[in-house]
C-alpha cells in the first residue's frame, strides 16, 4: 500500500493516523478546533483584519463589529486579532459572551489585567473602579475583543460601550471589538448611544469557488502537505455548491472527503467523491476524525 503521493505505508503506519499518514499529513487540517495557522485569508478576510487592524491604532475610536454568519470564520478572525496584540504596547482581554452578565465581563476583564484569577460580587461602580485602577497600572490601551456578542442585550450593550468612556492620563481610552452573527448589527442599529460609536463595520461573507480551492489547499500545507494540491476544477466547483462557501462547512465535507479517497485509494479528491461526502455531511452529528487523538 502506498501514500497518496506514491510512497509506500509502512506496516507501522496502521492504527491511529493512518489516514493522514496516507495524506502526507501530520494532523487532521479540517477539525473545528480553532487554530488561527490554519486562517486563510480571503481578500474578504484580509480586508476586514486590516481595518481592525487600523482600528485599535487609532486612539479616537471607540467600537468595531465583525458580524457573518455562523461558520464563516469570526471567532478564528477575532482570535487572530488578539494574537497580534501579544507583545505590543496594546492589551488585548479576549472573551466570548454566550449568556453573561455586565459584571461578569468586568470580573474577566480584571482578572486579565492582573494576570490572576479575580472575582467580587461588590457593586457595578466598585468593579468599575477595580477595573480603572488595574488599567492605569497597566498602561497600555486596552482592547476588549468581544466573542458571540449576538447574545447581548441593549442594556448590556450600552454598559459595555460606556467603558470607551473611561480616561486615564497619557493612555488611549478602552476601544471595544464586537464579532457576532448578524443579530448583533440589528440590535446595536437599535440603540442609538451604541450604534454612534460604531466606526468600523466589517462583514464577513462566504468563499467563492475559486477561494474554496484555495482555503483547502491552505489548510492542507499547513498540516504538512508539500503542495495542498488535491482538488480539481470540477470537485472545487462542486465543494463550493455544497458547501455554500461556509468554511466550516468546507471543512465537515473535506473530512469525509480524505476518508472516502483513501478508502478508494484515491491521489485527488473527485467530483464523485465530493457529491458522496457532502450528501452523507448534512448530519452534522455525523462528522468524523481523521484521527482517534482529536
């Protein structure tokens, strides 16, 4: 038995990993685990990173958005974003929202700035306080990258924006990062002390066909692949329809994908073979591993 390169499998081989072992691979590039090497950067995406980019320069705005569809990539977008902070003279506090709370967001905050665990129960306006003092001692602009903020309420919404507000002598005010689904641009069009603050609204949409073969091949190098060259014209063009350009969706259809074609002994993932993954990929409990240590 040979790799889909033409190389021989070794008798080791067999067990957990053989499939990316077939793949030339060292790990499964199309899990949903979020690894910002594996963001590839459409012009789309590009664009809106660099607009978030400029935006945490700029020392008189206040709030950005990021809104796109579920699976369209934000929270990776997002997770990129704060990773460039690391070592700047900006501090990012990253946190993904879900059902939380004004003070929950302060506790988090807090506990970021004075890199250990904090916690209180105490009154909004002390909390408040806390947080002040801990950025004053940090000194440096901080940058509140928010996760999944669809789930905010207005008044939660107006509470957190108020934090742009606070001033701390020879040090840009708090700048806030939005990402959500598209609710999120509604419900903060729907307050307008918000929605005024607003200076960058970035929109993420799905990958064309042409950047579907390209965010496959991107992926596929990344996890060890010499070229990412795997896909032809014709199962591009069909990955593109059943996925509708969602990455995440992509990503369900090529995992059965490298399945199928090592089953088959297949070099090159086929039209066929996207046409069976993405008919038996619309289960989405359905969806396997490469690999039995993801």
């Amino acid at each position: 038995m040979t790799t889909a390169s033409g190389s021989p499998v070794q008798s080791s081989d067999f067990g957990i990993g053989i499939v990316t072992e077939y793949w030339g691979i060292g790990e499964n590039p199309f899990s949903e685990r979020i690894d910002t090497r594996y963001l590839y950067l459409s012009d789309d995406r590009r664009t809106n990173l660099n607009r978030m980019r400029f935006f945490v320069r700029d020392g008189f705005s206040h709030v950005a958005l990021l809104t796109g569809d579920v699976g369209l990539g934000k929270t990776l977008l997002l997770r990129k974003m704060r990773q460039e902070m690391d070592g700047t003279d900006l501090f990012a506090v990253y946190v993904a929202i879900g059902n939380t709370t004004y003070r929950k967001i302060l506790n988090d905050s807090i506990s970021a700035l004075l890199a250990t665990p904090y916690f209180s129960e105490e009154a909004d306006d002390v909390l408040l306080h806390q947080f002040e003092r801990a950025y004053t001692e940090i000194g440096r602009r901080i940058v509140l990258v928010i996760d999944e903020a669809q789930g905010m309420n207005r008044d939660l919404l107006s509470a957190l924006v108020g934090l742009s507000n606070l001033g701390v002598d020879g040090i840009s005010p708090p700048c806030i990062i939005l990402g959500g689904t598209p609710t999120l641009l509604e419900t903060v069009q729907s307050v307008p002390e918000v929605a005024g603050r607003v200076s960058v609204y970035g929109v993420l949409t799905p990958l064309d066909a042409r950047e579907v073969a390209l965010y496959v091949a991107h992926r596929m190098k990344v996890a060890g692949h010499l070229t990412g060259d795997i896909i032809g014209a014709e199962a591009g063009a069909l990955l593109a329809e059943k996925s509708a350009g969602n990455p995440r969706r992509v990503n369900q259809v090529m995992r059965r994908a490298l399945l199928l074609a090592f089953g088959a002994k297949e070099s090159q993932i086929t039209r066929n073979i996207v046409a069976e993954a993405g008919d038996w990929a619309r289960l989405p409990e359905a969806v396997p591993h490469l690999d039995a240590r993801e």
